[in-house]
C-alpha cells in the first residue's frame, strides 16, 4: 500500500471521528429523558428539543444569530460585489494592495480581528453590542464574498 492509498480512509475516518462523532453523541443526548443531559440517554423523551422552543432566551438567541447571519451576508454581499467589479473589470492602481487588504480576515485569525474591533470600534465610539457583532460578522464574511464574486467574474468573458 502506498502512501497516497492511505490518505483517503484515514482522512474519512479523522473527519467522523472529530466532526461528525461529537455532533452524533449531542444529538443523542438531546432525545434523553434524564433532568440534565447525560450520555448514553437514560430513556427516549423531546422534552430538550422542546425546550428550545419554548424558553424565550433560545428564542432570543436565535433570532440574534439569524439576524447576525443573514444581516451580515446581505451586507458583505452589497459592498463585496462592486469592489470585485471594480477589481476585476478595470486596471485600478494598488489594485493587488486593495486585494490584500480585503483578504486580511482571511489571513488574521478572527479572534484577531473581533478583539481589534472591539477595542478600536466598540469602546472608543460606544457602539452597541448588537451593531458591534453585524460589523464583525460584516467584516469577517466580506473577504469570502470579494473573492468568490471575483473569481466568478475573472472566469466571464470581458467583452460581453
């Protein structure tokens, strides 16, 4: 056996054991019937699962995390496809600095940046907590939406 033979099971195997094994044993743990979560089950029950949409703090969060989500992409989206079109249509000058500095989330680690907008944004302009978190998502989802919308555009023909 080769090397490279290997590479495909042991990567199967690495990605359910640590990915999809934790998720498994939680969604097993939610179907308990104890008073606190517990693995194994001690009986079959919905009453977590219920839970969930019952108690408005799950509620709230969720919403918040929708919001978050959809808020976030919906913006990096608005200011991610003019600069790609801009980046990828016309010969602009610090073109490839322009690029870089878009793609420092990606490069920076995103605790990095949320402490940065934390300390630099959040503290000294007393922005809110809710519109501190849509700009850190913003602003950690508008690299991927520049570089996805750019190679999508590098790949059309310019003459059309």
């Amino acid at each position: 056996m080769t090397a490279r033979s290997l590479f495909v099971p042991a990567t199967l195997f690495l990605l359910a054991t640590f990915l999809i094994g934790p998720f498994l044993i939680i969604v097993a743990a939610s179907f308990s019937a104890g008073e606190t979560l517990a693995f194994p089950p001690q009986g079959f029950s919905l009453q977590w699962i219920v839970k969930v949409f019952t108690v408005e703090s799950f509620r709230a969060s969720f919403a918040m995390s929708m919001f978050l989500a959809i808020g976030g992409t919906a913006a990096a989206l608005v200011l991610g496809i003019p600069a790609s079109y801009a980046l990828s249509r016309y010969r602009l000058p610090g073109a490839e600095i322009i690029r870089t500095i878009v793609s420092a989330p990606i490069i920076v680690p995103g605790i990095i940046v949320g402490l940065s907008l934390l300390r630099y944004v959040v503290v000294p302009f007393g922005v809110g907590i809710t519109l501190a978190l849509f700009l850190a998502h913003t602003a950690l989802i508008l690299p991927y939406a520049v570089r996805v919308v750019s190679a999508s555009l590098d790949n059309l023909r310019s003459d059309i």
